[in-house]
C-alpha cells in the first residue's frame, strides 16, 4: 500500500522551512525516495513500483505509467471530495498486478510552490525556474487535483 495523504503530507511540511527555498525543494523528492524503498517480503524486495506524478509535470522524470496517466486524465476535473484513494488487480501480459493511486488534492500549504508564479517569492520562483526549466507543476488552484501517488506490485500466484 503506498502511503496515506496524511502522512505524506505531515512529513512534508516537516521538511519544508519557510525561509529556506533550497531545503524547500528538495522536499518532494525527499517523499519519493522515501517511498521508493517499498516492503521487504521474506528478505526479498517485491518488485514494486513508486511515484508520484501529475498531468503537468514539474519534473519530467515523474511521469508515471500509462495507467496512471488515464487515471489523471479522467480525474483531473473532478471535484476534490469525490478524489478518493482506489486500489484494484489488473491481469497485464506480466501476471497480475496490485495497482494503487492516492489523489493529491492541492491544500493551502502547496500553493507557496505549486500556485501561481506572480504569488511567489521571487527567490523561490528563480530557483524553481532554474531546476525544472520545462516546470508546468504551477497554477493550481486550492482544491484542485495536484497529482497522485501511485504503487503497482506484482501480486504473488498461489
Ligand atoms: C517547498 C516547495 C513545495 C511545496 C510546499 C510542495 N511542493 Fe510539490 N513539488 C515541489 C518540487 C520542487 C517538485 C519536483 C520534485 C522532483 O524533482 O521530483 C514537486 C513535485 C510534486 C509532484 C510530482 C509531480 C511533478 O510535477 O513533478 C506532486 C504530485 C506534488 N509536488 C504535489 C504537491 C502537493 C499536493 C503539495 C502540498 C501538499 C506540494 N506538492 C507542496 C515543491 C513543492
């Protein structure tokens, strides 16, 4: 199971210092390594699968599996309280597959980096405009769906 919204979110707010953008910065991608270490099954890591990813990518290494993009796609203009955390098994040419995803909806604390540019500090606007130079991870709006979280594990056959 990936992560919940909630300790996602307290973990990042945790790492984000208000007057530190480089510190700042890195904590999303903090998150993802985070998740990416995935369970240990009997000593052997599963094959499983992390990320977080969106329809407008700040950083292009993000993009997530064609599954998750048509999640997004049919998700995007949904209203936020109807974005819920859904997990299903799909049968793939690989076996079957446990397949999770997790809305990020956009909160007050996302605006500072994901809002629109005009409202941010302008320091924090030129280092972003610096790292993720094809950034389009900005002018979301409080409620809307940001992205999501999302996990595949190969599910074991009896
Ligand atoms: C301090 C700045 C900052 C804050 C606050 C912040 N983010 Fe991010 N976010 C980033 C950066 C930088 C990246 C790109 C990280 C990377 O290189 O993987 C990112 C990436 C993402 C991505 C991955 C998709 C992409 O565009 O690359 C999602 C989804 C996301 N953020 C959601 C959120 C949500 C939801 C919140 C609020 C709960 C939030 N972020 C708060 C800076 C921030």
């Amino acid at each position: 199971m990936v992560d919940t919204h909630h300790s996602y979110r307290a973990r990042m707010v945790r790492s984000v210092a208000p007057s530190a953008p480089d510190e700042a910065l890195t904590a999303c991608s903090i998150e993802e390594s985070t998740l990416a270490r995935g369970p240990m099954t009997n000593g052997h890591r599963r094959q499983r699968r992390v990320g977080y990813t969106s329809s407008r990518l700040r950083n292009p290494a993000n993009v997530g599996p064609p599954w998750v993009q048509e999640w997004l796609t049919e998700h995007q203009d949904a209203p936020a309280e109807s974005l819920k955390q859904a997990s299903f098994v799909a049968d793939t040419p690989g076996g079957k597959v446990a397949r999770a995803v997790v809305p990020m909806v956009m909160e007050a604390s996302c605006i500072r980096c994901h809002g629109d540019r005009r409202d941010m500090p302008p320091e924090l606007a030129r280092t972003l405009q610096e790292r993720y130079p094809a950034d389009a991870g900005f002018g979301y709006q409080l409620g809307e769906l940001r992205g999501v979280m999302w996990s595949e594990v190969p599910v074991a056959e009896r």
